[in-house]
C-alpha cells in the first residue's frame, strides 16, 4: 500500500507538479507587479480566501502547488489539465479560465490576459466541472489516512488476539471505546453495534479533517470541514439513517403525540415534522460555523501585523508579538475545539438514532436532556 502511495505521488507531481515550478518561477509582469505594489493589503480578501475552497495549494507569494483541471463540455468533450495553466487566474487556457475561483467558459481559444478576455455565458451552463480542488484533495488524503488507521488497528486486533495493544492500536483503541460506551452505547442502547461503525467513521473523519485544517503545510490548510457542502452532506446522511431506522412508535410521535388533546396536536405536529428536519440542519451549521470560525480569529491575528505595520514599522513589530502570543493560545484551543466538534457531531447523530430506534416511551426525559447537554457544549 505504501508502495502504491509513492507511486501515485509520484505521477501526481510529474504531471501536475512540472508546470507549477515552471510558473512559480518566471517573474511576474510589470503590470502585475506595480498592481500588487500599489494595492493595500486586504485583510478580508486573504481571509476569505484561505478558508475558501481553491484549484491550487497555495503556499507562499506567487507560488502554489497545481491541482487537475477536469471539465467536461458537450462542445469540447473531456479536458484534463493543470491549473498551473491559468497562471494564478491571468491567464486563459483551452478556451477555458478562472473567475471568482470558479471555471468559465471564454470566447478566446488561444491563451491571452484573463483580464481581456470575454465570458460566454451560454457555454459556461453547459459545462461539468469534475476538478480535483483543494477541499477534494484534502478529502482523498482523510480517506487514506483513515484507511490507513482502521486496517492497522485491525490487522493488530487479529494478530496480538488476547495480548495488550501495542503501536498504533494502543492509540486508537481508548477513542474507540470511548465512542462506543460513552456515545453508542448510552445514546442509543441495545442496538448499538449496528450503527457504531457510521459513527466511529463520522467521528475520525471530522476529528481528522479538523486537525488538518490546522497544519499550514500540504496536505494540511484545507478547510473542509468549515465547507457547507461537507457539512450538509454528513448531515444528510445521519438523518437518512434516522428515518430509515426509526421504528413506529418514533413516528406515532411525530404525527400524533400519546396522550395529547386533538386540538393541541394541530399546533404540536407540524412543531414536530419542522423539529425532524431542523436537526440535521443544526449540525450542519455547527460543524460549519464553529470549524470556520477558528480559521478566521487565527487569520485576522495575522492580518493584525500587516495592517498596524502598514500604518507604522514599530507598530506593527509590536502587535506582531502579541498576536502571535493569541496565535498559539488560538491554536492549542483549535486542537480541543477540533476534538470538541467531532464529539458533539457525533453524540448528537448517536441521540438522534436512539430516539429513531427506541422502542418504549420513556417518562424521564432521557434524550431531550443529552440534547440540551451537546448543545451547551
């Protein structure tokens, strides 16, 4: 498997990675250089776009390293490229570019100044782009990671049967007890094995991607768990598996509360059918807004030194200092907070899937009280 890793990287960079060290190295214009000289830093513009999806890894300055280009057009058929092509968005290619971070189509087939050349609406509906961007890069690395992890632990559990964990399986192994006894097994009770493997996959991929996002360097940076569309789509899929596995009695509560008034239950059921939709939209907004949250307060202390030293040399040595000092503090919180979210995510889903599943009515208000717990928290 690591053989196969290598070789991969290896064609990756071959293919993708040649023209980005062609690119980064040629001088920029001078058009584009007295642009950049004479333009104020912007402090909302750098924010916005590094926690920004993107078709390239930024890295520093004018350098970037390239990721595939894949659009599909019913005019043009498949076109696969480098987005080193586009020379950080100046440049045309193929009759394709890039505007607001998004691939159009343009009415110049040959390469010219992205800044001269004309979009064609009409084509640009018609095109599906299947690009290969940061936010995706940083998913297929997650799922390697957490292919790595699960068949390591796994292949330890077979071989050391009987023995104590060792390695990589004594790491792993008191967070997956941990999410089994005190997330599975107390949320949702007897039926917890079926549902256990959904929420230790939920539970690393948020817990991992989270602590990626953290690391400056590629593969890390990448805000993906601060991306609305990942978010949603892990949302999405706990409420699927809520409705699928929900049992009568869990919709006999929704439709018609036990030992409710007829006239009370006009007002209380679509209370309820509102509730079964507004709960995965909960967790997708608080993955989202607590995980891009983080990435903007630590941003904006770094904006602090470029704006104050705009102002005054001195100044911003200063505040340079001191937002580096809240940098640290900022980030040793993100490691609990990254930990913190993957919990809550899955806690939440796990109350959910219980309150599906559960096949008594309880007097003690069991779940609601979890549920008011992990929004606290």
């Amino acid at each position: 498997m690591k053989k196969l890793a290598i070789q991969l990287l290896s064609a990756y960079l071959f293919f993708f990675g040649l023209p980005m060290v062609v690119s980064a190295s040629e001088p920029d214009t001078e058009a584009v250089a007295q642009e950049h000289a004479e333009t104020k830093f912007d402090a909302g513009k750098m924010i916005t776009e590094h926690i920004a999806d993107a078709h390239g890894w930024h890295l520093w300055g004018h350098t970037e390293v390239p990721l595939p280009i894949i659009v599909y057009s019913k005019d043009k058929g498949l076109d696969v490229f480098s987005s080193a092509r586009f020379e950080h968005g100046h440049k045309t290619y193929n009759g394709y570019m890039l505007h607001n971070n998004k691939i159009v189509v343009v009415n110049e087939l040959e390469s010219v100044d992205a800044h001269e050349a004309t979009i064609n609406e009409e084509a640009t509906k018609n095109i599906y782009d299947f690009s290969i961007t940061k936010n995706v890069f940083a998913l297929l690395v997650s799922l390697v990671i957490m292919f790595f992890l699960f068949t390591t632990a796994a292949k330890a559990y077979h071989t050391n049967k009987g023995k104590a964990p060792k390695g990589l399986q004594s790491l792993l192994e008191p967070i997956i007890i941990f999410v089994r006894d005190d997330i599975a097994k107390a949320s949702i009770g007897p039926k917890y094995k079926k549902y256990l493997p959904y929420l230790l996959t939920a539970f690393f991929f948020i817990w991992i991607n989270n602590l990626l996002g953290l690391v400056p360097l590629i593969p890390g940076g990448a805000n993906l768990t601060g991306n609305i569309a990942v978010t949603m789509a892990l949302a999405v899929m706990t409420f699927l598996i809520t409705v699928f596995s929900a049992n009568k009695n869990y919709w006999h509560h929704i439709f018609a509360m036990p030992g409710v008034p007829v006239w009370v239950l006009v007002l209380l059921t679509p209370i309820e059918i509102l509730g079964l939709f507004l709960r995965p939209f909960v967790l997708m907004i608080r993955l989202f807004a607590n995980i891009t949250a983080g990435h903007i307060i630590a941003l904006s202390f770094v904006s602090l030194i470029f704006i104050f030293g705009e102002m005054n040399a001195g100044l911003g040595a200063g505040i340079g200092v001191v937002s580096l000092a809240f940098m640290v503090f900022m980030t040793c919180l993100e490691l609990l907070v990254a930990f913190l979210q993957a919990y809550v995510f899955t806690l939440l889903s796990a109350i959910y899937i219980g309150a599906a599943v559960e096949e008594h009515h309880h007097d003690t208000p069991h779940h609601d009280a979890k549920v008011e717990e992990a929004l606290i928290v």
